[in-house]
C-alpha cells in the first residue's frame, strides 16, 4: 500500500478513496464536464462509477503494473478533481477534469504542472501526451500553459455524447518540461 501525495500551493494531489464517489458523482454528473471526457457517461451511472473507483484504488497496490494513475485533487479538504495518467508502460497519456464550480481559477494548471514534475521525478519517460477536443479551449489552454505542442489530430469516442468528436493530440518532452520550469 503506497500513500503518494502531492502538495501545491493549494492543492494536495493524493490517491483515490472510496469515499470520493459523492464528490465524483457530483462533478461527472455535470454533462458541461462529461461532454468533453472519452468515457463517462451521460447520466452518469453510481454502479459503473463505484466500480471503476475500486479498480483505481487497487491499482495504487502495485503503481508499477497498473495501466492507469490516478490523482484524486483536493482543495481546501474538498475532492474537487481528478489527474490522471493512462498507458504507463507506453507513452504515458494525461487526463484531468475538474468540477465545473472550480474553473477559472488556475487550479488545474496548477495540478497538471505539479502531477507531470511528479512523473518526470520518478518514472524514466521523455515524453508525455495530452489529447483534447479541438472545441475544448479550456483544455487546450492548460496543455499549452504547461509546455504541450500539438503532434497532430485524432477522433475519441464521447460516451457522454454518443458520438466521435475532433481532437487535437499534444505532446511534452521532459527536455521542454524542465526548461519551462527553469525559465
Ligand atoms: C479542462 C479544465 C480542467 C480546465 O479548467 P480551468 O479552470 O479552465 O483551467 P485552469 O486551471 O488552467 O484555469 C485557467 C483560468 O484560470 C484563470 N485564473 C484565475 N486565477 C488564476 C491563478 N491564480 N493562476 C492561474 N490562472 C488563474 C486564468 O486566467 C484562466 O482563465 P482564462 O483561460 O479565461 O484566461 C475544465 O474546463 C474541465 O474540467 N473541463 C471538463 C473536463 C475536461 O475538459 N477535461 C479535459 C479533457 S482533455
């Protein structure tokens, strides 16, 4: 049993509980947030919710064979989103929502920045991809704010929406990672 955290300014980055469902439910029952994720549904379903927590929190028993990581994002005590990354033992791939009361206030950029800086100290990958809808400025913008560029585009399933969506594919190298963070 690990017990990662990671700290911010104002965010603590720490592993799923099965307590976070409520909070969950809450902000991915949100079709605003839904709509721009590859696999939640609309409405959201508890069940298939419940499930998938479990299977997070078992895969942080063992970080170096699970297929996915995630962070569950607190602020000031209050699960308010998630950071996670997918195919760890390829090319790692971010993934990030955030409760829709809590945009606008630089919080996922915060978290994003703190959860790549974590990857790159303690795994050996050079690069890590992020993909968003191209209608999903907000996103686009914390990949871009984060040192991502744009590799080329794609098409993801919208659960939410029952439809393929447009996307735009980005990638960050450690090399650019760190000379932002030293700039
Ligand atoms: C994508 C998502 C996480 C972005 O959230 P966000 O709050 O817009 O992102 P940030 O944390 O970067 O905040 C940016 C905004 O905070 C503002 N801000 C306010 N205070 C700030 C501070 N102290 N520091 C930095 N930015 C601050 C910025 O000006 C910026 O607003 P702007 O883009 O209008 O200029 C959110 O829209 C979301 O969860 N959407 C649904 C799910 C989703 O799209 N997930 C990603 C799938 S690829």
């Amino acid at each position: 049993m690990t017990n990662t955290q990671i700290k911010t300014q104002r965010l603590v980055l720490r592993q799923p509980r099965a307590s976070d469902i409520q909070m969950i439910a809450q902000h991915l029952g949100d079709y605003e947030v839904a709509k721009m994720l590859a696999r939640v549904p609309y409405p959201y379903d508890l069940e298939t919710g419940r499930q998938r927590l479990q299977k997070i929190i078992e895969w942080w028993e063992k970080p170096s064979s699970a297929p996915e990581l995630v962070f569950h994002v607190d602020h000031k005590g209050q699960m308010i989103g998630s950071v996670s990354f997918k195919a760890l033992h390829e090319t790692p791939e971010i993934g990030y929502w955030l409760g829709r009361p809590h945009w606008g206030q630089g919080m996922m950029s915060e978290a994003v920045a703190a959860a790549i800086d974590w990857l790159f100290q303690t795994t050996d990958h050079e690069m890590v991809l992020g993909t968003a809808m191209e209608e999903n400025t907000n996103s686009l913008n914390v990949l871009t704010k984060c040192g991502f560029e744009a590799i080329g585009r794609s098409a993801s399933m919208s659960l939410a929406r029952g439809d393929y969506v447009p996307d735009i594919v980005m990638k960050l190298t450690r090399n650019a990672f760190t000379a932002l963070k030293v700039a």
